[in-house]
C-alpha cells in the first residue's frame, strides 16, 4: 500500500511519452479512440486494444508492470500480467493477433523518433 502512494505522487511527473506514443499506434491500428483504451471501458474492441498495449509496453518495451497499469486508469499489476500471458498465447494460436503485432511492431520500430 505505501508504495503504490509513492508510485501515485510520482507518476504525474513521469515522462509519458513512450506510452503515448505506443497507445497512439494502437489506437490507430485498432481504429479505436485512444481515451476509450485508457478508460475502464470492457467493450470487447477497446479491451483487446488495451491488453496488446499492455503487452507490446511490456514485453517490447520493458516498461514495469505497475507503471503500464498506473497508465490505464490504475489497473493492477496482475491485469497487465493476464493481458502479457492472453496475448502471447494468442499470437502463437490467433492469425489475427499475430499479424496485428506484426504490424505494431513495423510501426514502432521502422518509426525515426521512438
């Protein structure tokens, strides 16, 4: 507990531009609006946006658990897990997601500024 009210006092002040960058990216691929992935919104189209946010920051990108759940609207660090874990299983098991990370990923890294 106290430290999750460290992590809260600090995170306003955080540079917050990587997770921008990348929830723009996915926004676009999804064709959602970026502030619905941020919101505690479950409709089935921004939850699957969100959770491939979560894992590319993570898995990609390296971004702590906490600060990835503290970006979406102060989710646990266990949802950013189970959203790792779904949608790693789904690239090896799902066409579909497999050629939507193929396509973040070509964003991300053919990108000259990030």
């Amino acid at each position: 507990y106290i430290l999750k009210e460290i992590r809260m006092k600090e995170f306003p002040s955080m540079d917050h531009s990587k997770m921008d960058y990348l929830i723009n990216i996915i926004s676009d691929v999804f064709r959602v609006n970026k502030n619905e992935v941020r919101a505690k919104n479950n409709m089935r189209e921004y939850s699957e946006a969100r959770q491939t946010l979560m894992y590319i920051a993570h898995v990609e990108k390296k971004m702590p658990l906490w600060y990835i759940g503290a970006y979406l609207n102060w989710r646990d660090h266990s949802t950013v897990i189970h959203a790792c874990e779904k949608i790693r299983h789904g690239e090896s098991e799902d066409e579909s997601i497999k050629q939507e990370l193929i396509l973040i990923r070509e964003r991300i890294y053919n990108s000259f500024d990030k």
